[in-house]
C-alpha cells in the first residue's frame, strides 16, 4: 500500500476508534453486492478497506453502522432489486441517523440513476463510481470525517466520467482463503447494441502482466490455489499494452506461478478466442476445463443487430473445435431471450445451436431494455407473453441438455476443491470440479481448501452426489 494511503486508513481507523468509544461499542459494516464476478471482487476491497479502518463484519444489512451496495446496472430486475433494498436500509436510517449508507458500482455510473439516488434518497451519505473504487479509503475517511451524519442529507457523491489508471493497492478481505478472483483488465471496447457496461466501465484497460503475476504470487504465498482472471472480455487482453502480450501467453506464465493449482477465467467474448488459446487450455493441466462462452443469440441475423460480430456458424465451429480439441471441457454460455426483432424462427436457431453445441449450462435470460443503449430504441420489442413462451422453450432444451451432459461422467472419480460446509446438511461439504459443476460428499471442514478424490455417485442435472474416492480418473 502507498504511504498516502496508509495514512488515510490511519486516520479512518482514529475517527472510527472515536465513534467505537461514544457508542461503548465496536462500528460494524456489511457490503451488499448485486452482479458480476468483477463486482464480488471490488467488494472484496470494500470489505478490506472497511476493516483496515476497525470496522467489523456484519452479517445484517439492517443493523450494521456502515452499509454499502455495490451496485450492478445490467439488467431492470438488478435495479428493482437495489432500490428495493436501498428504500428499505434509508427506513431504517430514520430511526437511526447516524448510520452511514454509500452506494457504488455500476448504477452509480449512470447519471439518471444517480439523480434519483440524491434526489429520492437523502439518507444516502456517499456515492461514487466504478473508476475511483481505489480512492475509497479516501472516501471512507472524508464521511466520517464530516459534522455527525444527520440524516438530513448531504450526500458526498465522487463519480468520474472515465480514467485510465489502475490502481489495485488497497487493502482486499478475500471471501475464501484459498481461491481469489483476480483483475487482469477493466472495461469493454465491444458495445454490443444490448449493454450497458462499456458506458459505466469504460473503455477496455490490461493491467500489465508483471503487476498480474506479482499479485498471483502474493495471493499463493498466501494460501490461494486457485485464481480466477477476471475482465468484460478477457480474450482481448493485452491490447494496448507495449509489449503486445495475449491472453494464452499470459496464461502460461500464470501457470508457472508456485502454488497455483486451477487457473479460471472470465469473460471471454467468442470473436476474440483465438487458437493459441485453445491450444494452451489443452496443453496446460491448471487450466479449469470450462470456458464460459456467450452466444446471447443462435440467429445471425440478431447477433449483426447485437454488434456481435460472428456468425451462427462461426459460433458453432468454434465451440466444436474447442470441444474437439479439450474433450473433456465444459461449454456454458448466456442467452438473450426477446432481443428487439427477434422471431420465433431466431429462437428457433438459438435452440439449435444449443443442441449442436451441447452446452453444459446456460444462463437464460430476458431481454431487459437498458436507457442508452443502441438496442433500447430499436423498433420491434417483443411483446411480453411472446418472450415468455420462447423463454420457457429454450430453458427446457438447455435443462435437458445440461441434464445430458452432466449424466456423462457420472460414476467417475474426479477431483474437487472443497470450498465450504454445506448449507442445508452439515455433515457435507461442496466443492467444485475442474468443469466448474459443483458435488456434495459426507466431508467436514477439515477438508475445506483441499484437492480431493470424490467419486460423483449421482449426477443431479446441474450438480452431484458424491462420496470420497481413492483414485484420479480423467
Ligand atoms: S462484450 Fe458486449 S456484453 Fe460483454 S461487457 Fe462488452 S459490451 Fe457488454
């Protein structure tokens, strides 16, 4: 950490040792998080910052001194589901003005968004964006630094228009102690007709590559074995960058990182996956085999209005030749389902690219129409109770077929990293395969963090039963 900002958290931490004092009582915080991997991960480094400053965790949202949300802006129903939580955290603030509510991420980024947050919402004590996350230690200092918060509203509101700096060095309370998502790019240059996230995340950013491996080396020297690399399009990383290194070649040198058992990655966008990629995920053992590979539609005649740019056919080589080339990898992909224009015919296509792909699972989702975006004001939205009916068909063939796949090695011994106790029955832990399918076994938390042998006694559809295995097959 810079000596600037070590002083900031040393001035946060006196502030809130203050306030712990008047109260007779540790502050507590709790960080709400809507959306991506990328937002889990920020959020990571909310909680780091808040407790390098002495606040505590807290499981409720209702009843902790500090609530942040760290917002995600991609679809209507992530919105809804914000200002559903954001009205009812300021109720509560009535009762209890001196607690501090931040909102951030990327529904902040949008201007309308946040007029009606520091319009609607003066509970609301700080907001800011997606570019300055690394400034919120400064932003944690400047709130608790003001007059006591009254409630009445005066809303600390810090959102910049775009940046191109990265900055990383602040403190991050990782969620699990031996897996950690690590940010290798930030932003999206690809403005699909349907999104948002190149208007609220900016223009696409590589993080340069010995930045990267140092992190990974801090992480594994700190128990992790797994990382997961995350950007909007991880396939396009490195443009931009001097020495013009690519995703597959930052990937071998990840794999060379001590310590490091799996390798995953996020997201990767189809017409930028090249064969070196492919190649290296075959010839490299740490590298999970899953791809997570968005199709949104299987017509191309919406895919050009999306701004995709490849083709139904394109898609569909590709994957098989991915398939073709790691057999045993798992292919997921997400779906659009009502795109403006889109007929019966196009989902029609979808469905047959599903079957031909055989994907191993498939986010499915509605068309949500996003303000600002080219797709927004394209004439044809499909009405409702059409959407529906093709929504409903396509999630049948993708259970189905997810169903297929996963019956596929059933009965086999794979390895699975254990990750946590499981939450309806504690006498079993889950953990996680290399194709990123989650098992259940008898297990306790000694076994959390390891690589273990479990035979997949059942296969449920979209997860397994298991039970410990004694040898590795496949
Ligand atoms: S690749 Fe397309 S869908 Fe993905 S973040 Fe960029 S604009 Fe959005």
């Amino acid at each position: 950490m810079k000596d600037s900002t070590e002083k900031i958290i040393t001035d946060a931490r006196d502030a809130v040792s203050l306030m712990s004092a008047q109260k007779g009582r540790k502050l507590t915080y709790h960080v709400t998080t809507f959306g991506c991997q990328m937002n889990a991960r920020d959020s990571e480094k909310l909680s780091g910052v808040l407790e390098e400053c002495g606040f505590m965790p807290e499981e409720d949202e209702q009843t902790a001194d500090f609530v942040i949300f760290n917002t995600c802006t991609v679809r209507d129903n992530a919105d809804q589901r914000f200002f559903g939580h954001l009205g009812s955290i300021c109720a509560v603030k009535k009762k209890r003005p001196d607690m501090i509510i931040g909102v951030c991420g990327c529904l902040a980024q949008e201007d309308k968004a946040r007029e009606k947050i520091m319009t609607s919402y003066p509970q609301v004590d700080l907001v800011f964006g997606t570019h300055n996350i690394f400034d919120f230690p400064a932003l944690v200092l400047k709130v608790l630094s003001r007059e006591v918060t009254t409630g009445k509203g005066h809303i600390i509101s810090e959102v910049w228009d775009d940046t191109d700096m990265i900055v990383e060095d602040i403190p991050v309370k990782r969620n699990y102690k031996f897996k950690s998502g690590v940010n290798i790019m930030f932003g999206c240059n690809n403005f699909c007709s349907y999104c948002i996230v190149p208007y609220v995340r900016g223009r696409e950013r590589s993080r340069p590559w010995q930045d990267i491996l140092q992190e990974i080396r801090h992480l594994s020297d700190d128990g992790v074995i797994e990382v997961m690399l995350l950007g909007q399009n991880v396939n396009s990383y490195g443009r931009g960058l001097d020495d013009g290194i690519s995703f597959a070649a930052l990937l071998r040198k990840v794999a060379k990182v001590e310590g490091v058992k799996r390798i995953r990655f996020m997201t990767s966008h189809p017409k930028d996956l090249s064969d070196e990629l492919i190649e290296v995920m075959a010839s490299t053992d740490k590298i999970c085999r899953h791809i997570h590979l968005p199709l949104q539609s299987g017509s191309t005649r919406i895919l050009n209005a999306m701004n995709r740019h490849y083709t139904k056919e394109q898609y569909i080589d590709l994957a098989l030749s991915i398939r073709e080339r790691i057999p045993d990898i798992a292919i997921t992909t997400d779906l659009i389902i009502g795109f403006p224009g889109e007929t019966d015919e196009d989902v029609d296509d979808t469905i047959d690219v599903i079957k031909k792909v055989a994907f191993d699972g498939a986010f499915t989702f509605i068309y949500s129409k996003r303000t600002g975006t080219p797709a927004a004001s394209m004439p044809d939205q499909v009405p409702e109770d059409k959407v529906k009916y093709n929504f409903d068909r396509v999630l049948s063939v993708v259970q189905d077929m997810s169903r297929e796949r996963a019956a596929l090695i059933e009965g086999q011994v794979k390895e699975v990293l254990v990750e946590g106790i499981n939450r309806q029955d504690s006498s079993l832990v889950t953990g996680r395969l290399s194709n990123n399918m989650s098992v259940h076994f008898p297990g306790d938390a000694s076994l959390i963090g390891k690589i273990v042998p479990v035979k997949l006694t059942k296969s449920m559809g979209f997860y397994y039963i298991g039970e410990r295995g004694d040898r590795k097959n496949g």
